[in-house]
C-alpha cells in the first residue's frame, strides 16, 4: 500500500529559512499536500501540488517535487514563530478522493 | 464561510457507553471523510462518502463502529459500545467535487475512560 515518510522533528532559528521533507511510495500519486496543525486545532492545508509539476510557490512557501525520486519538501522562508507546528505530508492516488498522511513534523522555531 | 463544522469539541465518557461524532460539511461539497488522529497510528482514514454514499470504510476498526449521511449537510459516526482504546481525536473533512482540496473540522477529542 502507500507508503509516506516524513523526519518527526525540525528546529530552525526565526528568521531563517525551513525545509520540510517528504518521500512517498506510490508512483500514482497524482496530487501531494501540504497540512499546517497548531495544537489542539484541525488541519489547516497550505497548499497542494499536481504531480506534473516541480515545483509551486505561495508567499513565503514552496513546494518542490522530485517525482523520479519520490521526494517532496516544503520550504518556509522567513520563519517566524507563528509557523511553530506540525506539518504533515499527504498523497491521493491515482482517482482516489482519500488523502495518505505522513507522521508529521514537528517544526520548533527558536528565537 | 463557516468551514467544516464538528461537534462536540470534547466528549468525555465511560466505556460501554454510545458516543456520536456529528459534522457538517462545506456547502456544496459533496465528498466527506472522517479521519482518527492518534500518537500511535497518526492520520487514520476510517470512512468517506461520495454523494451521501459510503465509498470505502476498509479503516472502520471494527463493528463497533458505524458511520451515516442521510444528507449532504450532516454526518455521524458512532461508536458502540466506546473502549478506553477509541480514546483519539476524530476528524472530518469535506472535499468539492471539482476540487483537489480537502478541508477539515477542527476535530473532536474523545476521552473514553
């Protein structure tokens, strides 16, 4: 079955920039998804790339798609302390509605 | 927009009692799931529906477990008899039919002593 991976834990200093990485299994993945979680709120989605694509940009995230090697990271620039949460990674195959998520990371930004 | 909308928030109960999870869905959306968050298993599908109808419920754990939507507007997922083990936060989310997206509640937190 689908398979994603994602490292539990990442510390930055505020103001420097974040990667978040991301592998997964399925080949047939067709979009792969980026979800923000604060503590004790819902997944909030910050975006989302079509697996045709390398690469997508939102502001200060961006998102880059190694897809021969299965690889997704999220890219935060300027990290502030606000964007102190867990970031999981999600595929949806193929026509599938459903959506497989990572474990999550927990991103601590330092002051 | 009020975004996918959850309730309750917290339910606290002992076991063998009967727990309803209720939703309502963005309007206009016509997919729905519900999803299990633990520290063990993390992100856990159990259900989802399309057009009202139950598409897949290969993550329901067990029979103790029953999800409906009698409309586009509402869900529930029910637990009966509740296990100390249920204990997770539930989530639902809806998703339009054209879009990609999928949008969550802010989840239930269920506490089965």
């Amino acid at each position: 079955g689908e398979d994603v991976e994602q490292s539990l834990f990442l510390s930055v200093r505020e103001g420097d920039s974040s990667v978040i990485n991301c592998t997964y299994t399925d080949s047939s993945s067709t979009y792969l998804y980026w979800y923000k979680q604060e503590p004790g709120a819902g997944l909030q989605l910050l975006t989302y790339i079509f697996s045709n694509m390398d690469m997508k940009q939102d502001q200060r995230l961006t998102v880059l798609l190694n897809k021969k090697d299965k690889h997704l990271s999220l890219r935060i620039a300027d990290t502030q302390t606000g964007d102190s949460a867990i970031y999981f990674c999600a595929e949806r195959s193929g026509s599938a509605r459903q959506l497989t998520f990572g474990s999550g990371t927990q991103l601590t930004v330092l002051p | 927009d009020a975004g996918v909308i959850q309730s309750p928030r917290h339910e606290v109960t002992e076991m063998g009692q009967e727990v309803t999870l209720r939703c309502k869905p963005i309007s206009g959306h016509n997919s729905l799931f519900w999803y299990r968050q633990t520290m063990m298993r993390g992100l856990e599908l159990l259900i989802y529906f399309n057009n009202n109808v139950p598409i897949d419920d290969s993550g329901m754990p067990e029979d103790r477990f029953s999800a409906k939507m009698p409309n586009a507007s509402f869900s529930t997922l029910k637990i009966q008899p509740s296990e100390p083990r249920d204990s997770a936060v539930y989530f639902c989310a809806s998703s339009p039919h054209t879009g990609n997206e999928q949008y969550f509640g802010p989840g239930t937190r269920l506490t089965v002593t």
